[in-house]
C-alpha cells in the first residue's frame, strides 16, 4: 500500500525515467545550492524518495542500478517554502476579497484551492504555510490530509486554519450595524476567550496559531492594535505549551512591538517598522514575511502601473522598511501572501526582495533553509542533506546570480517522484 501512496500523485509527470523508477537516481546538475552555499561539481542521490548522498562529483559510491541524469546548465535546489499564502483566495482583481469570503460556495474555494496547491507545486514550491482559511473553517486541516493520502498533487501545507482576530475589527463589515456578516477569521477577546480559541483550533489541527495584532478596525482607516500585550503574551503562552508558536498579523510599529514583547515567532507584514522595533526583532530572532508582493498588488489593483506611474505611498513605505530590516539584520524570511496575487507566481516575492536590497543568495536562503529553521521543519524540508525528503527543484541557469532564473523550472521533485 505504501508504493500506491508513493505513485498516486504521479498525475501530469512528464520526466518519464524519474516517475517510474524505483531504483536510486544520480543527479548531476552544473551546480547545488543547499540551502546554505553553492557548490559546483556536486552530485546528488535519490532513492525511495530520499536524498541518499550529497557530495563533490564521484565522492560517494553510487549503486549499479542507478540512472543518471545529466542536468546541464543547471542549478538543483531544495524544494523551495513559501511562508505565507492563502490557499483558498485568488486574486482581487478578478474577485474582491468580500466576494470570495461572502458569495463563493465552499465547494468552489475548495476546487480553486486544489488548482492552487497544484500551480505551487509546479513552480517548484513544495512546502506552503498557510496563514488563514479567512472563512473557510478547518478546511486547510482537510487539504493536508488529501495531500498526505496523495488524493490531489500538490507541496505539504502548514495549516493555521482560521486565525484569531479581536471581536468587531475584522471584516467583511456590513454597511449597517444591524447586520452581522460571516467573518473572515475567529473572534475572540480577553485572555480565557484567546486561550480557548487557539486551543480550539489546535484541537482542530492547525499547526501554528495566527493572530491579527493590529488592524484597521473599519474600512479605510489606517491600523491600530487589537490585543493587549497581556491578552497576546497569555496567548503565546497557551500554544508554545502545546508545541505550536504563534505568528502575528502586524502593519503598526505599536502592533508589532505588541506582538514581539509577547514572544511570537513570525511577524508578517510590517509596513511600518520602526528602527527600534526592527531592533527589538533581530535582539528575539523574529523571523519577518514581509509581504512585498501583496503591497504591490494592491496598488495595482488600485490602478498603479509598475515603471509608468510615480511610486504610491504604500510601495515606498514597504521598500524603506524592509531595507532597513535587511540592514538592521532581521531574521528574513520569505512569504508573499500569495492568494492576493496568483498561486504559481510566488517568485514574485523573491523578486522583490532583490529589488528592494536583498542579495539573490541571501534570498534563496529565506527561501529554503530560513523558512524551514523558523518554521520547525528543518528536519523535513529545506536543505538538500542526506536522509532529507528528495524536495528538489532543478532551474535552468543560476539563480544566485539572477534570481529571476528561479522562474525557469526545468524539474521538481516531491519525495523523489516527478511532478514537473
Ligand atoms: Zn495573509
């Protein structure tokens, strides 16, 4: 029964020698990154599904049965980690954020999300962490056990399920008070009400627990905080004791001072950091999604062009804080809040991170062992290392040097078996 698992999701393979094999399989790209450095000359062995050896070319014995596949102006990576999307949203452009929440059927989030889960997969994401169902439920806990069977093809997901925000400051809001909309997200308040629903929910199966600590409280108005520092450090405390952390909404400088005092471990967003708060982060190894490619789809969908129009406020104010993140040396993580944009174009956010002042490597990094380090999953995911699930991801040229080449997927890899 194992093997049937193991092929299941071998749906739209199209490296033939790969999907079937059984038997180990030597890759020789022109280069490796593994998730730390990169080394030309290196072989890499798959089998059953895992990296078996890594080393300089002709280090390792290699078995008889082997096939080897020649990778040729190539970099091998590790299956690279999206750290925040939001597997049941697709872009507002095509349909605005309350139109998903409040008049698409479940049964269609749930199909859209399956074409989501698969379109991160072939571009060489395979692992997301999603970060809110935004009123969806659990659902997430049900993808990841129909991926875990192997029912539909797609990365493993980290499920967050509903997130927790304060009564009253979420949305969708409805333009009279007498009328109460379905939420995007939990409510909850005061530290017995935060401490039940993150209990709930992790009940439930959400890996981590996600909570709005500022938000702007009516349409159109800019952020303030919702908790309280004691409301947020009770919560922090109840899921660090289960084994979980907590990951914190936060665009105000107060709401992230809020939330970093109280000891989560991933901030995202951050649109106004402040030198002392990004200070404050890099002194408690807060790892930071700073959602660029979110900032700039909005202003899109308001209208801006890209290289035509004069820079909005917003995408300056980004540019500046995540510079001075980067300088300050904040734990840089990378998660785009794919979902606003399209899933499948999740390099967009690594190529903003280049634009707006990371180096390409440093970048590749965030993306593969950072994310797996702050994330907990070092032991499955991230880097390329013996006895590591075969995650693998093959690129036409170097994306150390042109991260732009992370787009030019030539294989991917998910336990060992081919799914592009
Ligand atoms: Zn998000």
């Amino acid at each position: 029964m194992r093997r049937t698992i193991l092929l299941a999701p071998i749906l739209f393979l199209s490296f033939h020698a790969i999907a079937q094999s059984t038997v180990s399989i030597l890759l020789k790209p022109d280069r490796v990154f593994d998730g730390e450095q990169v080394f030309t000359n290196y072989w890499v062995l798959v089998d059953s599904g895992k990296i078996t050896a890594v080393g300089a070319a002709g280090s390792f014995a290699v078995p008889k049965n082997c096939s080897t596949i020649v990778l040729k102006g190539q970099t091998l990576l590790p299956g690279l980690i999206e750290g925040h999307s939001h597997i049941f949203l697709h872009p507002y452009n095509e349909t605005k954020w309350e139109d998903q929440v409040l008049k698409e059927s479940r049964a269609e989030r749930n199909a859209r999300a399956v074409n989501h889960l698969r379109a991160t997969l072939k571009a060489g994401f395979t692992t997301t962490r999603d970060l809110g169902t935004e009123g969806l439920m659990y659902d997430d806990v049900g993808m990841k056990i129909a991926l875990m069977k192997g029912i539909i093809p797609g990365p493993d997901l980290i499920t967050s399920t509903r997130a927790i925000v304060a009564t009253g400051s979420y949305a969708p809001v409805s333009p009279s008070p007498d009328v109460t909309l379905p939420q995007g997200a939990a409510e909850a308040d005061g530290v017995a009400g935060l401490v039940h629903e993150a209990r709930t929910q992790i009940g439930k199966g959400a890996d981590f627990i996600k909570v709005y600590a500022d938000v702007p409280w009516a349409p159109g108005k800019r952020a303030s905080p919702s908790f309280t520092e004691a409301e947020l450090k009770a919560l922090v405390d109840a899921v660090n004791s289960s084994g979980r952390y907590v990951a914190a909404h936060a665009v105000t400088a107060e709401g992230m001072r809020r939330a970093v005092e109280a000891g989560v471990k991933t901030l995202e967003h951050g649109d106004q950091g402040t030198r002392e708060v990004f200070e404050l982060m890099k002194a408690k190894g807060v790892g930071y999604c700073a959602t660029l490619a979110a900032a700039e789809a909005y202003a899109e969908y308001a209208g801006w062009v890209k290289g035509r129009d004069p820079e909005p406020a917003s995408v300056t104010e980004k540019k500046v804080s995540f510079k001075l993140a980067v300088d300050i040396g904040v734990k840089i993580c990378m998660g785009g809040d794919v979902g606003v944009y399209a899933h499948g174009d999740n390099a967009r956010e690594m190529e903003l991170m280049v634009e707006y002042g990371m180096k390409p490597l440093d970048v590749l990094k965030a993306t593969t062992s950072v994310n797996a380090d702050v994330f907990g999953i070092d032991q499955k995911a991230g880097r390329i290392r013996t006895g590591l699930p075969a995650d693998i991801l093959v690129v036409e040229g170097d994306p150390s040097v042109n991260i732009k080449q992370i787009r030019n997927v030539r294989l991917v890899l998910k336990n060992g078996t081919a799914v592009k």
